[in-house]
C-alpha cells in the first residue's frame, strides 16, 4: 500500500439539486474531470443540494454555477476553468482549441 501524498491537490466539489435529478449530471463531470486530471486532484466530491443549485467549486472557489453562467457547462470550458485555476500552464490537447 502507497503511503498517502502530503498534500493531496486540489479539491473539487460539484454541488448538485437532488430534487432535480442532476446527479447523473454530477456524477459524469466528475468522472470527465478526474480522466482528465488523474492524480493532479486530491479528489472530487458529489455534494447533494436543492433548489435547482448546480456548482462546481475548486478548493472553495466558484467556477461554475448555472444560474450566474447561464446553464449547464461543457466539460471542455469546465476543465479549462479548472486548468486555469491549478495549472495554468498545462496544455489540455483538443479542448484548448478554439473553433474558428
């Protein structure tokens, strides 16, 4: 068994209404955003909420919210969001391209 890191990286939460049924919704960002990330993430955590609440949240700060942002996000903008916030140097391939 590995001996845990120190500081395990960044936390993500995303915050999801339950009374809406958006916890498949949930769910499959986190799964997008821990492909994507891997172990540079101390971990993602689902948080049940109401209200028609949807946000996503690094270390506490807010990146998303679908009512301030208009909806719900693409995990492209979301990991560039979050990419922004812990790596701003690291290259994400394709979902740093810019449609032209």
């Amino acid at each position: 068994m590995s001996e845990p890191s120190e500081i395990p990286g960044p936390l993500v939460s995303i915050t999801y209404c339950t009374g809406c049924n958006w916890l498949l919704r949930a769910g499959w960002m986190a799964q997008e955003l821990l492909s994507t990330f891997g172990q540079d993430l101390g971990g993602v955590t689902l948080v049940p909420g109401y209200g028609g609440i949807y946000e996503i949240r690094v270390d506490g700060t807010l990146i998303w919210e679908r009512k301030r942002d208009g909806g719900f996000p693409e995990p492209k903008e979301i990991k560039r969001r979050l990419r922004d916030v812990i790596a701003p140097g690291r290259d994400l391939g394709h979902n740093d391209s810019v449609p032209g």
